[in-house]
C-alpha cells in the first residue's frame, strides 16, 4: 500500500490523517496539542508519531496545512467598497484568509496608517474592470512604494497596468506576486489566480515569518492554510456529491462556514452582484468560538434571539472561564452540554450570516435551502457524544426564525475523522484518493 500523512496544525491541536493513495482509505488518525510555545515541529511529530505507530508506512509523503500563529491575516485595498474592494474580500476569504482590514478609494496618510495598524501578513491591492479605471490603483501602488512597504503585495487588479506597476513596487523593495484581475468584468468574479497566489505568498513569506519553528523544515512541510485546504475538500465533496452543500466549522477563536452552490440565475441575469458572486465560498465568524470567543457567542445570540438574557446571565460565567482558559476540556456532563449550547448557537448565528448575505457582503444571500448535505466539524463536534454532536446540527436545520432560507431536506454528519482538511491536501496531486477519501466517511447515505 502507498501512504500519506495529513496534518493540520491548529492553534491548539494538530491532527494527523494517514490516508492509503490506493483507494482513499483512511488508514489511522491521531491529535495532539499544537506546541506553539517551543516549536511546531514538537506537536507535528508527536501527532504524525501516535498516528503512525506500529504501521508499515516507511518513508512517506507528509501534507501539511496551518492556521498556527493566528493563520494568514490579509488586508484587501480596491476601488470602491462595493465593487472591487468587495470583491477582494470575497477572494481573500476564499483563500483560506482571514481579512482583517479593507480600504477602497485612494490611499492617504490616514488610510495608510490603518492599514499599518491592522497588521496584515498580505495585502491583496485590487481595483478597475480590465480597461476600466487605472487611476487608483496606480495612486495607491505609488503610495505603498514611496511608503517603503515591506508586508508581501498581491496585485490583481486592471490588467492594462498590471506590468507597469508590478516594476514600481518591485523597484521599490515591496514584495510583489501578480495575479489575474479578480474582477475583470463587472459581475465576473475571478478567484483562482489571485487565490493562487495568496497561497504561494503565504507558503513563502508568512509561515516562515511567524517564526513557528526555528528550522526551515516545517515552512517546506507546509502546503496551504488550514481553510484554504478545508474549501477544496469541500469542493472535492460537492463534485463528488453531486449536489450543493454546507460546512460549520466550529473553531476555538472563529466559526468558519463554507457554502458550494449551484449556479442560479442571478450569475449571468439583471440582478446579479456588481461585485461577482463566488458559488464555492467561505466566511468567517471572528466573535464565535468554543473558547476564545465564547462570550462573543452570547451576545450574538441574543441580538438574533436565540437566547434570553436569563439564558445568556446563566450561561456568562461558562463562556468567560472558556475565554480564560482556551485549553480548557470539559469534565462532567455538565460541562459537556454547556459545550454544546455554545455550539449550536454559534453554528446558527454563523449559518444565519452567512445564508443572508451578510458574512459576505451579498444583496440577495446566499440560498441553502436546496443544500444535501451538511457537514458538522470543529472540536468540539468531534469529540461530543454522537447525540451532542446531532442535536448541535438538528438546531441549525430547525432554525425557522432565521430570516434565511432553511434547508428543506439537507443530510446532517459530522466530520469525526477530519477528512475534509486531508481531502483539500491531496486534491491536487491524488484526486482520486482526495475522492474516495470524502465520499466514504462524508458523502455515504
């Protein structure tokens, strides 16, 4: 048999997936905490060790993604917030990043002091339709490179002066990848270079950057972030499904949704979005987390009525100690239902966001209704009693008073061996295997 290892180190755990190339089987699996305070390579070699323990797998290849560190933390600067810089946003999010400052308009010494602020790993510097507008984006690639700019650029903007300004910020010492226009019409949103090459600045000056490891080894281990890996798992599932679908991922510091939908009308008729719509998307809720966040968890609640203040008075004292202490693990039954109400709730307001548009900044939203398939993931979904896990998804599909539409007959499962993220992995070099993977531990009826 012909094996690989499967690894992602989260910011607390790190979980190994040993996966058989032949048919996909998935051959063992182990976690262990992720050792940010030394080195990641501690925690890496102890899950790959446990998981690999007395199999004859030899020397094999390892696939590694990451959110360590705080994952890629990306700026996004366009045109104009509802068009280019929107769409940047959409893209960015897609690529695994989590967007932590957009600008649209040109840039000026206020503007570029809070982009500085937001402290970005990428700037992704967008901005006019190919044979559009010119002039911002020129105006702020010339103030990043008088500004001696040092954080890695992505320019994927007017193709018209895509050479001319990739030259000045080069000349300037800024760190520049090019990538296609990724809104190169209006309505036409463009995803996979820029995505590309996020991903490669990412692998070549953000992994290394964070100083995770003191050796070279894990920055050449490291094939993508964590989300960018988990999206194409997803859409390897979706094709293998046939069908649209939805991902929950229920993190410590973030709830992170993943939607593949058909393509409806809306993509090509009157009322599509100026900024392009992305049929395989992602979005990311950071005030909704199991530990981190889990106080942001109560509050949103609230405001979207799912809880009552008695309720969210009851449930503060659990959501700050989870806050407290991140690597807290529940002990008791007590304990383990405070969890999952945490967890439903913050699966909820993340799918409500999502499916109304407002996670991604769309006017119509995002129609699950028709969805197949929905997919639970997270820790704490993993680890909980199958009737915990269960009735963390059963809250999500009886959620009626959402204001979105509920799907009307999606298939509820939890993904207990984390094969989404291993499946992302080996999408482009063992497809097949990538496949058969998804399709036996997630897309069995």
């Amino acid at each position: 048999m012909r094996h690989a290892v499967c690894a992602d180190v989260g910011s607390t755990y790190t979980k190994v997936a040993v996966v058989d190339l032949d048919d996909g089987a998935l051959v063992a699996a182990a976690a262990a905490p992720t050792t940010v305070g030394t080195d990641v390579l501690h925690g890496l070699d102890a899950a790959v060790g446990a998981a690999t323990a007395g199999l004859p797998v030899g020397d094999v290849p390892w696939y590694v993604c990451s959110s360590a560190g705080g994952g890629l933390r990306l700026a996004v600067v366009g045109y104009e917030h509802l068009v280019t810089a929107q769409a940047g946003r959409r893209v960015g999010l897609s690529a695994g990043a989590n967007v932590v400052h957009v600008a649209a308009g040109r840039l000026g010494a206020a503007e570029l002091a809070g982009l500085r602020a937001a402290r970005p790993d990428v700037v992704l510097l967008v901005g006019g339709t190919d044979g559009g507008d010119a002039e911002t984006l020129t105006h702020n690639a010339t103030r990043l490179a008088k500004a001696r700019w040092r954080v890695p650029v992505v320019l994927a903007g007017n193709v018209d002066v895509r050479d001319d300004l990739h030259a000045l910020l080069a000349g300037a010492g800024v760190p520049v990848t090019v990538a296609d226009n990724v809104l190169p019409r209006i309505g036409v949103l463009a995803p996979t270079s820029a995505r590309a090459a996020i991903r490669e600045v990412f692998l070549r000056h953000v992994i290394g950057g964070k100083r995770l490891s003191r050796g070279p080894r894990f920055a050449r281990l490291v094939r993508a972030a964590t989300p960018d890996a988990v999206l194409t798992g997803v859409e390897v599932l979706a094709d293998a499904l046939g069908g649209d679908l939805v991902v929950v991922d229920v993190g410590g510091a973030t709830t992170d949704v993943y939607s593949v939908l058909t393509p409806d009308e809306r993509a090509t008729g009157p009322g599509r979005e100026v900024a392009g719509s992305l049929w395989r998307a992602r979005t990311v809720e950071g005030d909704l987390g199991m530990r981190w966040s889990a106080p942001g968890v109560l509050r949103a609640a609230v405001e979207e009525r799912l809880l009552s203040d008695a309720e969210g008075d009851d449930l503060a004292a659990a959501a700050v100690l989870r806050a407290d202490d991140p690597g807290f693990l529940p002990a008791g039954d007590v304990d383990r239902a405070v969890d999952a109400r945490i967890a439903a709730l913050a699966a909820t307001v993340a799918l409500r966001r999502h499916a109304r548009g407002a996670a991604t900044g769309e006017r119509a939203g995002r129609d699950v209704g028709v969805v197949r398939l929905l997919v639970g993931s997270g820790g704490v979904l993993r680890l909980a009693a199958p009737a915990d896990a269960a009735g963390v998804l059963s809250a999500v599909l009886t959620d009626h008073a959402g204001g979105w539409p509920l799907p009307r007959a999606a298939r509820p499962v939890v993904d207990t061996d984390y094969v989404l993220a291993a499946g992302g992995l080996l999408a482009a070099e063992h497809p097949a295997a990538a496949g058969a993977l998804l399709r036996r531990h997630l897309a069995t009826d």
